[in-house]
C-alpha cells in the first residue's frame, strides 16, 4: 500500500508536472491540462482545495460520525441530434441504480470476500436520485431533452451550453449535471469530469459528461462499457478521485489503500497483475480492478475506504452546498435518509458478531431480518426497540450479507462483511 505524503512539496509537484499520454477513454486529466495551460489560476485553486482535503483527511479520516449518508441529487441532461441518441428513460434510471449500487457496495460483482483486495472495499456512504425539484421548487423528472444541429462532440465543453448547441447547467452547489450526447467526435472520449476545486472558477463548467453508447446498461450502450461503469469513474472523479496510477508512470493518487500502479490498465488483466513491480506493487499486484482504472465496465468492481473517505472530503469541503440541497426532496426520500443515517452497524466487517445502534425512541418498534447475496431470510429480530442491539450470527460462512430495518413505514437495506 501506497503512504500517503501530505506535504505541499508532494501537492504541488501533481500539478506541476506534464501528464503522460493519455488514453482518450477518459479525457478529465487531458481536458484538466489544456484548461490550466489557459488559466492558471485553475491550477493554483487545486493546490489549495488539495491542502484543505487532506488536512480533512487527517482530522475527520478515522471517525465514524465522516462518513454519514449523503443523496446527491442528479439532473441529466439528454442532448440529441436522432432518436437514437434521445435515450430512454429507463436507460437513464438503469445508469442511476448502477451509481447507487456501485458506491453503495451493493454491486453483485464485487470481489469474493476470499479475494486480498476484498478488505479494502468500501460502500461510499454516497447516493444518487434523480432530482425531484428543479432550480425553481418545480417538479421534474431530473432529466431534460434538447434537440441539437450538432452531429456529435469533441468533449471541448459545448455541449454544456445552450449557445453552442447543448444546455446550460442547473445549479452545481445544488445538482450533480451528467450530460449524455453523442461524443464520437472526440477521437474516442467515453466520458470526463470537473473536478471540486473547479466548481468556485469555473460554475457553469462543472458537472460530468458521457457518450451516450456508454450510460447506463440497456438501450444504447455498446460493450465493453455497457455495465454503466464509465459514470461510476467519471463520477469519482467528479468527487476529487484521482486514476489509480496518478497520470504518471509510478504516481500518485494520493490514497493510501490503492496499490500502488505502474500505468493504466485496459481490457481485464488476470489477477495478480504486475506483482512485485518496480513501482512497489506487493504480490498481490496491481488494483486494476478499481472504478478509477481504465479496464473494462465487467472488470472493475470496487472503491476502497480511502477513496471513500476522499470523496466524503469533497462533500465537506467544495461541494459541501450539496448536503443541504433541495434537489432530492420529498417525503419518502427524506424519511429514507432519516432511517439510513439512524442505524449503524460496528465492527464492519466483523466475524458474525456484531452491534446494529440506532437513535430511534425506545417506543418505536423495528423488525431486522438478515439475508444472504440470493436474498434469502437467514435470521429475523422482531419488534426491535432497545439499543444497543447485538446480532450473533458466527455460524455463518465469510461473505456479504443485507441487514434490512423495517419501521413500519420505511425499510432501509445496509451491507455487513463477515470475515473471520
């Protein structure tokens, strides 16, 4: 594992240096260097918001109480020029789930729990809705359609406004903007992002956009990124994540617990991949399977704790205007937040036994039922209203496993790790 250097040296040389030749997979990094080429001072903001992170890091990383439940709400942004590119509905709720399942850990893809990177995966305690209220308190649907002239994009930004042929963004301390058009003029481009620091310079540019052959997994979307896994990355980036090898040979992505890589990484390499490197890979290898890798949407399954922790560092930090935004607002979807932030489950992973807490009043009754992966009953513990509250399941084999609490009115399903 890589140990993390917070010093401004360190901070100030990622940003200094001239990026490696990129893949046109993802075009963030690319688009990032001409942009502080134009404007520097986009470079000297990163040097600040990457100081403030990881002096968050530092205080915040190992508590608890950093990592609580945070809905994000999202408005898309269809820009079409035929009927194939005006991408359904569900193809839109399709790419929603995968985000949700993705930094949730609730991805049936992930690792075994026999695999040595399973330790390192974490649920992001991030999720996504599409919004229910638009910059004016109207209803909506979080998605929008404009019919443009343009045939396709190069990825140079003009699909984000109105003037040039696509839309203006909705409001970016408020909204996740995901743009969805036709790229293929870019050479390639699946998809790219904004980073935080952006987000004070450069409003109206901030937000994510993707090809529409590669959102979601239905309709239009082409394999091998047709699991919807260029929004998961995108996104990532979107929330301060850096590529797994730092855009550069050996570099850094200042995150402890990512192995270390020599380089990107593409199709899906065999594990263990590149073990023993020059870079300082353990034999393990490298974490091609990462969200922030460039190997296919099938091969990459997982966020590690610190990737989570740094996004949950952007949500406190840069994009902190979105914890208390409006966008997602509505009754069920508050109550469900509510419930989500109530419950907690410690140590996770644990060997079986573990603690489920929750603030509710001891008058108010909840049933806790716990399932396997195949969504079968194991155990059930009714009428559940003293806490702590202790669940002793050790007979059970290693693996994943759902905690679903019913209130009544709301169910909320949380991920627990065995592993002895």
């Amino acid at each position: 594992m890589k140990t993390l250097n917070t010093s401004l040296a360190v901070v100030l040389t990622l940003f200094s240096m001239t990026l490696a030749a990129q893949s046109n997979k993802c075009a963030t990094m690319k688009i990032l260097e001409q942009r502080i080429k134009k404007d520097p001072a986009i470079q000297v903001r990163m040097e600040q918001s990457e100081i403030a992170t990881q002096k968050w890091i530092s205080a915040n990383g190992k508590t608890k109480n950093a990592k609580m439940l945070v809905s994000i709400p999202v408005v898309v942004h269809v820009i079409y020029n035929n009927a194939t590119q005006n991408i359904s509905t569900a193809q839109i709720q399709s790419q929603i789930d995968i985000l949700n399942d993705d930094f949730g850990l609730f991805n049936s893809d992930s690792l075994d729990e026999t695999h040595p990177f399973w330790q390192f995966t974490a649920d992001t305690q991030i999720e996504f809705c599409l919004a229910s209220s638009d910059p004016d308190g109207n209803a909506t649907s979080g998605i929008t359609r404009t019919y443009t002239d343009s045939l396709s994009f190069i990825g140079d930004g003009n699909e984000k406004f109105t003037a040039s042929g696509g839309i203006d963004n909705w409001d970016p301390t408020e909204y996740l903007n995901i743009w969805v058009c036709d790229l293929s003029a870019s050479g390639g481009t699946l998809g790219y992002a904004a980073f935080p620091s952006d987000l004070a310079l450069n409003p109206n540019e901030d937000g994510v956009v993707i090809n529409y052959t590669a959102f979601g997994d239905m309709g239009t979307a082409v394999a091998p990124n047709d699991l919807g896994r260029t929004a998961t990355h995108e996104v990532g980036h979107w929330l301060n994540l850096r590529h797994i090898w730092g855009d550069e040979i050996c570099g850094d992505d200042f995150v402890a617990d990512t192995e270390v890589a020599e380089d990107e990484n593409f199709g899906c390499p065999n594990f263990p991949f590149n073990a023993n490197s020059t870079c300082g890979s353990g034999v393990d290898g490298e974490m091609y399977m990462n969200y922030m890798d460039y190997v296919d949407d099938y091969c990459m399954v997982m966020f590690t704790a610190g990737q989570a922790t740094r996004m949950q560092s952007a949500l406190n930090g840069d994009r902190s205007s979105l914890l208390t935004s409006s966008g997602c607002d509505n009754t069920s979807g508050l109550n469900d937040i509510l419930l989500e932030n109530t419950f907690t489950i410690y140590p996770n992973p644990n060997n079986g036994n573990f603690i489920v807490n929750s603030q509710l009043k001891a008058t108010e009754n909840v049933n806790i039922s716990l399932y396997n992966l195949l969504g079968a009953k194991i155990q059930e513990f009714n009428n559940v209203k003293s806490y702590p509250f202790q669940i002793n399941v050790t007979d059970l084999p290693n693996g994943s496993y759902f905690v679903k609490f019913n209130s009544g009115k709301n169910t909320i399903t949380k991920k627990v790790f065995i592993s002895k």
